[in-house]
C-alpha cells in the first residue's frame, strides 16, 4: 500500500470533494448553499484549479457532517493506488 506522503494532496481533496458530494446526493448548487461558497468555487475545487482556505474546508466539512480531515484523505476508496503518485505528471 502507498503512504499518503506519496499522493497529491490536492488531487485527494478534489477526489474526495466529489465523492462526498455524489455520495451525500448533492448538486454543485446544493452543496454550495450549505457550505456557504458559489456554485462556480464548488465546481473550481472539484477540478483542482485551487485549494480551500481552512475555513472553506471547515465549512464543506460542516456541509457533509463529517471532520475537516475525512476531506484529506482517501480511506474511503477501496483502492487508494487509484491516486496520481507526486512523481506522476499531471
């Protein structure tokens, strides 16, 4: 298995962004009401154009009823070697 040192953190955020999103049912638009962001900021993270200020990632937590770091990290994938490795080009 392969440590999280060795993962994109951004890409683990984006990935997990998206799938706490899918999972919760929730649009762009909804999740941005909850979070208190703009739809086009919600849609800007999915993609990595950006990372969350830590009280942007308090409040996509708050959304989704789950703790700020759940957001960092890829337990909730069956198989974490799914992430891009830091070596690997974008």
């Amino acid at each position: 298995m392969v440590a999280l040192n060795d993962y994109i953190v951004q890409e683990v955020f984006c990935i997990n962004l998206k799938w706490y999103r899918f999972n919760r049912g929730l649009t762009q638009e909804q999740l941005a009401e909850l979070s208190n962001c703009t739809p086009k900021y919600i849609s800007d993270l999915e993609r990595g154009k950006f990372s969350p200020s830590m009280n942007k990632l308090q409040d996509i937590a708050k959304a989704f009823n789950i703790h700020p770091y759940e957001l960092l990290k890829p337990d909730h994938m069956d198989d974490p070697v799914e992430f891009k490795r830091v070596d690997e080009k974008r």
